[in-house]
C-alpha cells in the first residue's frame, strides 16, 4: 500500500542503482527540486533526465511502513521502480533460486520475484495453510491421495432394512461412448485403490454419471430404492447457528477438509453386498462408503465426533467433514491445530489443502455504483457474542408483526420478526408491546439466560410492567416468564427505534414509491426544481414526496410500477372490478330477449341501481320500441321479486313468470345468449379494452343481424320484415321498399314461418333432451331428497368432491305446482331458498327403519351449495416426484366417516385451515 492517497500502484524491482516513480503518478505526489539534473541510463539503453524528487515516500508491506526517496522520470509503463538504494537500505538479501527477497529486520512476510521480460515484480506469498510450520510437521496428514483401504475403526457403515425387504436389482442404464470411456477409466482407479471389488450380489444399483463444474464427469449410484427400504439413521446434525454461538471471542481460525471422506470408512462386512452396482463392465460392489447412501452424513457425522469428542465445543466444531479450529490468539491457535493434526494422524484420517474460503472476500470488486456499494456494506453485519454479557435489546410491535434486535456493546447480534398470529390481532397495544419480549426472551435464551439484559421499547407505560398491581391472565403468565431473566425495561422514543420498528412494520406502498423517486434522474431534477420555487405543478409533500398537481410521482421502477397495480388489479382490499368499471362505472348488462322474433337488447347498468330507475330503463329502452309485453319470464334477482316490480306489471297487465330455482333450462334461450354475449364481451375487451360499454350497441346490433337456425332468419329481419343494411355491406339489400298491403302480408308470412320452425326446433331439441330423460313423478306428502353440490373450489388431492354429500333431506312435498315442479317443506335453515324445485333435482326416498345415516347438518346456502369443512387432521406423509418432495396430511371432512378421509396437499391446507394444524405437531 502506498501513502499518503494510493493503493494500487505498480510496484517492480528492475536491479536500477535508484529508485524512481513514473511521470504520471507523481502529478498527484509533492515534489521537490532537484540541485542538479540527473541523466538516468535504461537498460534498453536510452537516456532520461530527472529534474525532481519525492521525499519520504511512504510503501506499506504487510503492515510495515517504509521509507523511500523516488526520483521523477517520464516514463508510463509502471507506477513505481524500487531500486538498489532501497534494497540495500532495508538490508535485503535476494534468493535467486527461491526468487524471495528476505529482510533484516524482517517484514513478517515473504516477498518474491515473479519473473515477467527482463523485470521483477515485487509480490506477496500467499499465506496458506500448507505454508504454517505446524503444518509442515504433519505431511502424512495431507496426502494427494488416500493410502488404501482405511482401517477398521470403532464405528462402520451398517444397512438395516425394513422386515420383509427382498433384493433389489435395475437393470444399468444407457450411456454415450464418452460416458463408456470415463467409466472403464474410473471402475479400474476404483479396483486399483480396493475400494470396489467383482460382486455376485443379488442386489443391484444403476451407474450414471453427472458433470461436475470443471467439465469432468463424477460417477454416481443411484441408491433411491435401496434407501427407500432402508431405516433412517436419527442422529443429529448439529445447527448452523449453535455452531457460530461456540466462536464467542475468538479471532483467530483455521479449517480443515477431509479428503474423499466417505471412503475413510469401511462398510459392515455383512452390508457389503447390499450396495451392489452393476454398470456395462460387470458387477462391483463397494468395500467403503460411497456418497448417495441415506445415512452416510448421519454415520459419518457420528465417526468425526467420537475422533474429536474431547476437544469438540472447546475449539473445535465440526460439520459432516468440516473442522474448523478456533482459537484467541495465535500462540493458542498453534498448539490447537497441533493437536487437531496428531488426532488426525493417530485415527488414520486424512486430510486436504482446499482453496481459499476467503477467496470471494479478497477478490471483491472494488463497488462503482450506489447500489454496489449498499450491497457492499449490508454484506456483514452480524457479530459473534463475545461471552461478556451486558445484552440489549430493540423491541417494537405493530398491527403487522412483531421486531425486535439483539445486540451487544453496540454492534447487532441477532434480527428477529414474524407475523401476528390470528388472535394477538385482537391484543391491545400494551400486550402487543409485551408480546414483543416475550417473544425475543424465548428466541434467544441462549444467549440471554443468566446475563444482564437492558429491553428498549417505544411504549412508554411498558416500563412500569414489573410495578403494575394488576394484571389480566395473559400477563401474569408471561410475567413467570420475565421474571427468569435479569432485565430491564426502559423507554425508547419510536423515532429513535428505527431498526425494531423497520422489522415490525411493513413499509407501505406510498413509502417505497417516495424512496424510489430519489433514483429517478427525471423526478430528482424536478425536485430540486420544486424546492428552489421554479416549478409551480411540482411540490414537496411533508413525508419527503415529489407531487404533481398533488398526486405523488410514479418514479420510472419497473418493481414500484408492478406492485402499483397488483394493488390496483389484484389487490384483495383494492380488487379491480374488471373493464366494466374502467371509464362510465357500468357494472351489470340486462338482457332482454323477445322469445318471438329472438332479437335481444343489451342495456348497461350498475349494481347501486334501484328497482325504479331499472322500471326508467324497461320503459325507455323496451315500452318504447315493442310495447307492453303479455308476460315476462325472468329468474329471481330481488330486483325483479321487489314489489315495486310487481306493482308496475300489474299496472301495465303484463303476466310474470319466474323461472325455476336452480333449473336454468327454464329459460334456455336467455342462459345461451348469455354466452353468447361473453364471448363478444371477451373478443370486445381485446379491441377495446377500456370502452366496451360504448361498443355494446354494436354487439346488439351483430347479434341481430346474425342467422338463427331456430327461426331460420336473423332476429332484425323476423321483427322488422327485411334484411337490415348493413354499415359494411351497403348494396346487399339495395332500396327496394314494401308499402301498404304488402308489408303486412309478409309480416304476418314472416310470422307463420317463424312460428312453424320454431316449433320444429323444440321438437329437434326436445327429442335430444329425452334421450337420456327419465319421468319422475311425486305425490303430495311423499318425502324426497333435495339435490346439493359442494362449493368451487374446494379441490382434493386426486379427487374433487368424490365423496362430497350431494343429497339433502329428506323433505315433504307440500304441492305439485305443475307437472314438473313440487314445492317442499324446508327447514327454517333453508328458509332463504325458494321452495319450487324442479323435478330433476329430486330423488325419491325410500323408508328404512335399518339405516340410520347420523351426520351433522350441512349449512346450504342460498344457491344449493356448501363449503366442506376439515374437520380433523390425523396423519402425515411425504411423497416423491420428481425429486420433490410433496407432503401430504389426511384428513377428515364434516359429514364423512372416517373410511372417507383423502389425502389433501398440506400447504394447501395449512393456508386454508391454520388453527387445526395449531393443535398437532408432526414430525416427518
């Protein structure tokens, strides 16, 4: 490192009787005069003048400063040459066989020459763990390859099956010619080390290969069925962060990889055959463990804590085959590692010279950008507890969640934050408050039990908790709990709890956009504008906001704009209502359909309308063209139950009929223009997608002018008696007129015929629809059952509904209204459902004094329909597909035997049903 403003320059060592500086570097560098020019000769031969000099130049090595006197020369290819003066003045002597120059007084570090022309550069060594003489003194240790079989040790890798399990044999699978190649290669490596040896096993695993990063091929055994019959090794793995818990107030580390681990341990001598593999080249079975068997990590995990069982927690933590070494100082971490090698060495475990852990850290790119350099500094920022106590806590809650922070002699220990379960949404703010340390004392007891702990919390009156003379249930039992821990709680503005309230609080969509303005280049030169006064549209809210006219700047965040609207679209609170509300509010379409002529009116409107201003619309848009109709069939929205309705048929002599409830074949012709009018209303939204309610006339118009085969003509050539002229077809019709006597005879002919092929287009439908129709006919006062079906939706893992109830009953006929439909007896539960039902819908019950079905009441809502209910869930599984795992419960619904239970997705269920699986605990 150079000083006093440089750390990256380039240093060389050329064998020049002086030490110069390069013409560019010392720009930045003060200089001093020379008393005389000197004329400094190249090896290349050429000549330069030097006029300046740099005094006390500072060059930092390996911690050590050192001085150096430069002389100014015009040269560009390197930043600094350090010459004989400085070697001589720093007593260097140079090892030319070793290229290291060595230092009296030394620098603590190697220095050596790397060869480059007819230069030197001056570098580093690399201090790395094959270099430490602790090291050097264990080469038996860190062999390049493993010395043969390893040796019988106390544990050994053991296969127990479930009972009943036969061999296992699958035939090997096809491979390349490469892949052919690679796996004679490595099957004789194998042979030759004695890790694998001919087998006549029953069993047998198929060979693949999978490439590894380099490019090279990795040969594997796909064990998955001989671990699915294998019984499952429990032991523990330790947890990652316990692990970092053990390094409190170390500084000093070193790590350890083994090498090829799994085959450091032998298989049970009865087991061998079990792990049989049979490949193009014969049938081999493994002396050692190989990787890909269920409990390979468990048992080999259990081996390395028997090896270091007295040194494990102490300074020593293990992982599977990762040792770390910790240590406080170094003299300490020396001995440490020692004594970690000379276990190694007695147990017959080898070991490896890795790569640089740190490699990703040193390597770092210099950050360029703000969003680099945020990304740099969030990086780390957690500390290891240091053992001395003394812990602080940041708390705070919100109607969200629940924060807090855990930190020690200032630095930040531990980030902890969750949701708000279900019922702490109704707790009051000071029980919020407290719920909040509660919940930090049990997630970090560990560190907490028995220290001095300080609790910071922006409620005021939660300072007082430990002198309040009353207290509701819910606070006495987690004052038992406080009352373990040596606490205090103390008061902490909210402005100043920024951290604790950041976890607890889920920034709003407004904050994110005010955030995101100050990266837009657009939006901040209109700030500084609106703060200088020069932009009267723009100002300045007061949470920090770029206004517009007063609405708040959109900056240009593709993640800001798409969060915008999903808020907007999809939002549950917000939910878009579609392109019927986009510029005029229209929410609903009425159709009218005349059942003569079969030509239909589409009327816009809105959902907030009252029956009167729909009897404004019935009058200016259907009295107004046709007349008052002789009856209307409708279905039995309240809009046309109402009696204001009914009042004004009744005014006018217009008959209404109500179609059937539930039985939509009662006005067929209307149900099938309603399809009809949504695939216009879908092929509209593409072309105008924002103003299809302007274009309904048009849909009205194409659906009248297009053929009907019932009536064997379009609807506006039945009602008006020609063919309409079309905007697009101008000269199809031509401006032949009908007058007088003429235009009624073909109208009344117009009606005949339509009459006539109406008939025989419900005859043609009718005959299709008896095919399969069977006459069912009731008494008064027999008892049937009422035809139910279970809510969309509610979907099963393999099966929808199978087994769903999809009778109700049974009830009493109380009349037969025609020879279709009966009116029931319906409990007071169904009294919002109407009566009449269709005679489709029922079936007969038959008196059993022998069957008795006991269940509990299903809630019918008012369209026939029922949400299932889980009601239980009693066991738990974990399926494969495709390498995934997918766990399964099985569960039992309301008004099934358990003979009926299915098996459903859990997340699917634990998102549809959390406070059940609050009251199990699986273990899988």
């Amino acid at each position: 490192m150079l000083s006093p403003c440089f750390s990256e320059v380039t240093l060389r060592f050329w064998g020049v009787t002086a030490s110069v500086v390069g013409f560019v570097l010392h720009a930045r560098l003060e200089v001093e005069p020379l008393y005389h020019v000197l004329s400094v000769s190249t090896p290349s031969g050429e000549n330069m003048l030097s006029k300046e000099k740099v005094r006390a130049f500072q060059i930092e090595i390996v911690g050590y400063v050192i001085e150096v006197t430069l002389l100014v020369l015009d040269m560009h290819d390197f930043d600094v040459i350090l010459g004989m003066d400085w070697l001589a003045a720093n007593h260097a002597s140079i090892d030319c066989s070793r290229k290291e120059v060595a230092f009296n007084p030394p620098l603590m570090a190697i220095l050596s020459l790397k060869e480059e022309g007819q230069g030197r550069y001056l570098r580093e060594v690399d201090v790395s763990l094959s270099s430490e003489p602790v090291v050097r003194d264990y080469p038996d240790v860190f062999l390049e390859e493993l010395p043969g079989l390893p040796p019988y040790r106390e544990i050994e890798f053991a296969i127990e099956l479930e009972p009943g399990t036969v061999p296992i044999s699958r035939a090997p699978y096809r491979m390349t010619l490469a892949e052919l190649k690679e796996l004679k290669v490595q099957l004789q490596e194998l042979l030759d080390k004695g890790f694998i040896r001919p087998s006549v096993s029953p069993w047998g695993a198929p060979v693949l290969f999978v490439k590894k990063k380099d490019g090279s091929m990795r040969l594997c055994i796909d064990y998955r069925e001989l671990n699915k019959v294998t019984v499952k090794n429990k032991y523990p793995l330790p947890m990652i962060d316990d692990l970092f818990d053990q390094l409190q107030g170390a500084t000093v580390f070193s790590k350890i990889d083994l090498r090829s681990e799994y085959h450091q341990l032998r298989i049970k001598d009865s087991d061998v055959p079990k792990i049989a593999f049979c490949s193009r080249y014969g049938h081999y079975e493994f002396i050692v463990m190989y990787f890909g068997l269920t409990n390979a990590q468990a048992v080999f995990m259990d081996l390395m804590n028997i090896v270091f069982r007295e040194f494990l927690d102490t300074f020593v933590i293990m992982f599977i085959d990762d040792i770390l070494i910790y240590s406080k100082t170094e003299a300490e971490h020396e001995e440490h590692l020692r004594m970690v090698l000379k276990t190694l060495r007695a147990n017959k475990v080898y070991a490896k010279f890795s790569k640089s852990k740190i490699e990703a850290i040193t390597s770092w790119p210099r950050p360029s950008t703000v969003s680099e350099v945020r990304s740099f500094l969030g990086l780390a920022v957690l500390t290891v507890p240091d053992g001395s106590g003394s812990f602080v806590i940041y708390s705070d809650a919100s109607k969200k969640g629940l924060g807090c922070v855990l930190m020690q002699q200032g630095k930040v220990v531990a980030y902890a934050s969750r949701q708000l379960k279900s019922h702490e949404q109704n707790y009051p703010t000071h029980d919020l408050e407290l719920a909040t340390v509660v919940f930090a004392l049990k997630i970090w007891r560990h560190y907490l039990y028995g220290e001095k702990i300080q609790i910071f919390t922006d409620h005021k009156s939660l300072k007082y908790f430990f002198t309040h003379k009353e207290l509701n249930m819910r606070q006495g039992r987690w004052l038992e709990l406080v009352m373990h821990y040596d606490c205090e709680i103390l008061y902490h503005p909210g402005k100043a709890n920024v951290v604790a309230d950041a976890l607890s609080r889920k920034p709003t969509l407004r904050q994110k956009i005010i955030v995101a303005q100050s990266n837009d280049p657009y939006l901040v030169e209109k700030r500084c504008l609106a703060e200088a006064g020069q932009a009267i549209e723009f100002s300045i809210f007061s949470n920090g906001g770029l206004l517009f006219e007063k609405c708040l700047c959109v900056p240009t965040d593709s993640a800001v704009k798409t969060e915008l609207l999903t808020e907007a679209h999809s939002s549950p609170f917000s939910m878009h209502p579609g392109l019927s509300r986009t510029l005029r509010d229209f929410t609903v379409i009425w159709v009218v359909l005349d059942r003569l002529t079969k030509s239909a009116h589409f009327i816009p409107g809105k959902s907030t309308y009252t029956a009167s201003k729909w009897a404004q619309l019935y009058m200016s848009e259907i009295v107004r063209l046709h007349g008052v109709p002789v009856s209307i069939v409708s279905d039995r929205d309240a809009r046309f139950t109402s009696k204001f309705w009914k009042g004004l048929q009744a005014a006018t002599s217009t008959r209404l009929d109500f179609s059937m409830a539930f039985y939509p074949q009662t006005d067929g012709q209307t149900e099938r223009l309603n399809q009809v009018l949504e695939d216009m209303l879908r092929a509209c939204a593409l072309e105008f997608p924002s103003s299809w309610n302007s274009h309904l006339h048009l849909m009205e118009f194409a659906y009248n002018n297009n053929f009907q085969a019932t009536i064997g003509m379009a609807p506006f050539e039945a009602l008006y008696g020609k063919c309409c002229r079309s905007p697009i077809y101008w000269d199809e019709v031509g401006e032949q007129r009908l007058m007088g006597p003429e235009l009624v005879q073909s109208t009344n002919e117009a009606i005949q015929k339509i009459r006539s092929r109406m008939q025989t287009a419900q005859s043609r439908q009718k005959s299709y629809a008896d095919v399969r129709r069977k006459d069912l006919e009731f008494n008064v006062g027999n008892k049937v059952f009422l035809k139910v079906a279970p809510m969309k939706g509610v979907l099963r893992f393999e099966r929808r509904g199978k087994l769903s109830p999809h009778f109700v009953g049974p009830f009493e006929i109380l009349e037969r209204i025609d020879l279709v439909a009966y009116r029931l007896a319906l409990p007071p539960s169904l009294s919002a459902v109407h009566d009449v039902f269709h005679v489709s819908m029922l079936r007969k019950y038959v008196p059993d004094p022998s069957h008795v079905v006991d269940y509990e009441p299903l809630e019918i809502d008012e369209n026939l329909s029922y949400t299932e209910q889980l009601v239980e869930v009693f066991a738990r599984e974990v399926k494969m597909l495709r390498n995934r795992k997918i766990p399964l419960v099985k569960v039992l619904w309301r008004n099934h035997r358990v003979e009926e239970a299915t098996w459903e997705r859990e997340d699917d269920m634990r998102a549809r049903y959390p406070e059940l699986f609050e009251e199990y605990n699986f273990r899988g």
